[in-house]
C-alpha cells in the first residue's frame, strides 16, 4: 500500500517531494472513487452491505479509506444528513491542508460526491464501528507486557523451588 504523503503541493514543490505528493495523491482519488463504486455495489433493498467497507479497506486500509472520508465530512460540514457524531470525529481527525499556489483547495478532489451523503455517512459509521471492533479485539501492548512479565515471575519462582538439596 502506498504511504499517505502528509503535505500540501506546495511543501512538497518545495522541499523536492513532489513525486511522492503526487503518488499518494492519486491514490487518495482512487480511493475516493473505490468508495463511491463500493457504495454503488453494495446498496440494495435500502440497505448498505458490510461488504463495502471490506471493500475499500482491503484495497486502501483504514488510514487512507479514514482521510478521505473526514475530508468529505470536513467539506460538507453544512450538510444535516451526516451524523453529528461523525461530524465530531472529522473535526478530530488529521486532514492536513491543501492548497496550491493558485489558491485552490486540492482536497476537494477527494469529495465522495458521485453517491447520496446518506450513503457515505452510513459507509463512514460502519468503518468507524469495523475499526474499532477490530481493535478491541487486539490485547494491549501493556497488558501482554504484563502476562508475559507475571509468567516470567512464575518461571522464576519454579526455579527457585526447584534447587537441588545438599
């Protein structure tokens, strides 16, 4: 999977990153279009099949999939059929900004606008509820380093009970 570039155009003009801009940035708009078709694919009989988010986050992963729709939340942040909630987490998370030098924003390429907002804002809640399902599931770091450090104690003590008598 190809890395988010974390800069504008313009950063990237001038500090001889361009390459990677551009690279990262057509994927954004891959998988801008991804998301419109996985909408397209999976609506029926009124409902949004799981199968989009599978989709999308397959092909891009959370990150990207994640970017591009707060940055349709962000643009669209007037429109009332995106859920408060979802319009909270956008806010939160990290869009850098894009703008080249004529002033124009770039980020507005990767509006998800060829489905009903409805739709994305469905697609946007179910991926948050995958993501954080999936890590729930994952143990913490710091409750392996426990388990691990409380079985090595045990190891130690069977150890110590386990010297030889003289």
């Amino acid at each position: 999977m190809e890395e988010i570039y974390p800069h504008s155009v313009i950063y990237a003009l001038e500090h001889g990153e361009i390459e990677q801009y551009r690279l990262s940035h057509n994927v954004n708009v891959e998988c801008k279009e991804a998301i419109e078709q996985a909408i397209a694919d999976h609506y029926r009989a009124n409902r949004l099949g799981s199968e989009a988010v599978h989709q999308v986050v397959e092909q891009f992963g959370y990150d990207r999939v994640f970017l591009v729709l707060a940055n349709t939340v962000r643009q669209k942040e007037w429109d009332g059929r995106i859920s408060h909630s979802n319009k909270e987490w956008a806010k939160a998370f990290p869009v850098p900004e894009d703008k080249d030098s004529f002033g124009r924003d770039r980020n507005r390429e990767l509006i998800v606008d060829r489905s009903h907002t409805g739709l994305m804002n469905l697609l946007l809640t179910q991926v948050r509820r995958e993501y954080e399902e999936l890590q729930e599931q994952k143990p913490s770091v710091k409750n392996q380093l426990h388990k691990s450090n409380g079985l090595q104690k045990c190891a130690d003590k069977k150890k110590v009970h386990k010297e030889p008598e003289r």
